[in-house]
C-alpha cells in the first residue's frame, strides 16, 4: 500500500514539475487580461479539459503508438528524459522552454477570441506539450492497468490544482512577487531535469538489457 502511495505521489509531482502550474498562473493570467471572471473560469476550464483529454489519449494508446511505429519503450524513455531534462535544464536558468513559448501569430488569434487562446498556446503547447506528454506515456507504458490509471488520476488532481491556482491567481502572484515566482520556476526545473535524467537512465539500461537479450551467448 505505501509502494503504491509512493507512486502515486512520484507520478504527481513528476506532472507538477513539468506543467508548473505556480510558474504558468501568470501566463494563464496575461492572457485573460481585461476579461471577465466567467470568461477567466471558461478559458481555465476548457484548456484544462483539452490538455486531460490530450493526456488521457496517449496514457491510453501509448503501447499501440509503440507497435504501430516500431517504437520500443527504452528508445521513447531515451528520447523522452533527453526532452525532459532539457526543459528543466532552461527553467533552471530562468528560461522558458521554446516548447513552451507562443509565437506571435498565436497570440494575434487571442486577441480575436477570448476563449481561442484555451486550445492554444494554453492547452498546447503550454499545459500538455511535448515534455508533459513524453512523462505520461514513459509512467503509462511503465506496467500494467495500474500504472495507466494512477497516471490518468495523477493528472487530474493536477487539473484540478491547476485550475485553481488560475482562478485564484491574481492573490498569489501578488503574495509571491516575481522573486518568488522566479525561484519556483528553477527549483521545478531542477526536479524536472533530474526526472528527464533518471528516465535517461532507464530507458539506456532497458535497451542495454534488450541488446544482451538478443546477442547469442
């Protein structure tokens, strides 16, 4: 029981680092700028389902994306803590991932319609990008049932964090300030970096292991 719990709060706080949802208030924030707050709650609520939704799919059809592309678990874990990792390698620095950042012409778009921006950038690449996406199916394709399910609720108690971290966010950016939002952010990207290595790391002794499996004598 406690080997799941641990689990459960490994897979949790792997999604926390990666979608930061403290770090992402005030983007959610500078986006719905000027709106109203039944407009501010559609806008959270519709990208937050969109980025489950995304998540769910890949949770759920990992292993036939594996057979259908060739794909083995140990390149995707390779690939996957490479991606990882080099997100958390930027946030630790103060950067922001380029996976992660708008380009103009969509926020042009969010200028035209208010709830536009819930699919994009806020749903992607924001909430559910290439990293996001990459840990959920590296915790999804780990095991079994379990592992999906524990994965699919993981995020959602995030969702659910994060949606109320975008309605309230207005009290915390002011409780915090941009220091604090700013150390946040590099303590999440050194987190996230050590996950994208330690996903490197499995993924290197699976294919090494796959390798000796196949190699006579």
């Amino acid at each position: 029981m406690e080997q799941a719990i641990g689990h459960a709060l490994s897979v949790f706080m792997g999604f926390f680092a990666i979608m930061n949802p403290i770090a992402n208030t005030p983007i959610f924030l500078g986006f719905t700028a000027g709106d109203s707050a039944h407009i501010r709650k559609q806008v959270a609520a519709k990208s937050l389902l969109l980025a489950f939704a995304l998540i769910v799919t890949f949770a759920l059809l990992g292993k036939l994306i594996f057979s259908l592309f060739g794909i083995t678990l140990p390149a995707f874990r390779i690939m996957g803590g490479i991606l990882v990792a080099l997100i958390g390698y930027q946030m630790l620095h103060g950067e922001q991932s380029a996976v992660h950042q708008t380009r103009p012409e969509d926020q042009q778009a969010s200028l035209e319609a208010a709830l536009s921006v819930a699919v994009t950038p806020l749903a992607i690449p924001i909430l559910a990008g290439p990293g996001t996406i990459a840990t959920a199916m590296n915790f999804a394709s780990a095991g079994g049932l379990i592992e999906v399910l524990v994965t699919i609720v993981a995020f959602a108690v995030l969702c659910l964090v994060t949606y109320a971290f975008f309605i309230h966010g207005e009290r915390l950016v002011r409780y915090l300030g941009p220091a604090d939002l700013s150390v946040v952010t590099r303590i999440m990207g050194l987190i996230l970096a050590v996950i994208g290595i330690q996903m490197l790391i499995g993924g290197i002794g699976g294919a090494v292991d796959a390798y000796r499996g196949l190699t006579p004598g």
